[in-house]
C-alpha cells in the first residue's frame, strides 16, 4: 500500500496538482492496447500505425513483457499560395506483467494492417500436493 507523506502544515502544497502528470501524460500518449485471455493463450492488441516491424522490440524478462518502438511519420500537403507539414516522432514502451500460468519463453507475434497481436500460451500449472496425514510412530 503506498501512503502519502504529509509535509506539515496547514497549507497544501503547491505542487500537489502536478504530483504524477508524467505519468498521466505518458498513458495518455501510449498506443491504444487490448489485452484478453482465452482458454489457451493470452493475448495483447496493440495499434501501431505507420510503425514498421523493425521499429519495434518485443522482451519478456522475469515474466514481464516489454514493448517498445518508435513512431516515425510524417505527411505534407501543399497548394498555389500554402504549405502545411506535420511530422509526429517518438518513442513508446508497455511493460505488462505476465500472470504465474503464461509462457514467456514460447511467446510469438506478428504484425498485420498496423495492429501488433503477440500471443503468450498458457502453461498448466503445477498442482501442490495434497495434505496428508502423518502417523506418529
């Protein structure tokens, strides 16, 4: 659980409105991602338009899954008396924590019409044994 510090006094501080909006910002600017699970594997969408595979970098790490990549676009448009450019660049990562039954190591992905799908199986879990009784001899 994470509480928050008080710092004293009678006065809010100044920059309570402004504690965490990296963080906030940083989701809000992150690619659009859905993430299901079915009876066999686990799966995560995540939109990337104009992103080209060999932009992108898929990690699993003590039973995290990484994303990052980069986004490089660009259009102009130009007439007889104007001239307009946009140009959208920048870095993105995801980390999604992998639940105890997924199987990193056997992970794939593939990349169709600008939507990443990388599917983690799901591995059977390792029953614990039964209680059983001990007699005392």
């Amino acid at each position: 659980m994470v509480e928050k510090t008080e710092t004293g006094g009678f006065w809010p501080s100044l920059y309570d409105p402004f504690r965490g909006f990296g963080s906030r910002l940083a989701d809000w600017l992150s690619p659009a991602t859905e993430a299901s699970s079915g009876e066999e594997s686990y799966d995560i969408a995540m939109e990337l338009p104009g992103v080209g595979q060999e932009d992108i970098d898929l990690t699993v790490d003590n039973g995290v899954l990484t994303i990052r990549g980069e986004k490089k676009t660009q259009s102009e448009k130009s007439g007889d008396t104007w001239f307009f450019s946009e140009r959208q660049y920048g870095a993105f990562r995801r980390s999604f924590r992998l639940p105890e039954d997924a199987d990193g190591a056997a992970a794939s992905a593939q990349m169709t019409d600008g939507v990443l799908h990388v599917m983690v199986p799901k591995r059977a879990l390792e029953t614990p044994e039964t209680a059983k009784k001990i007699e005392i001899a």
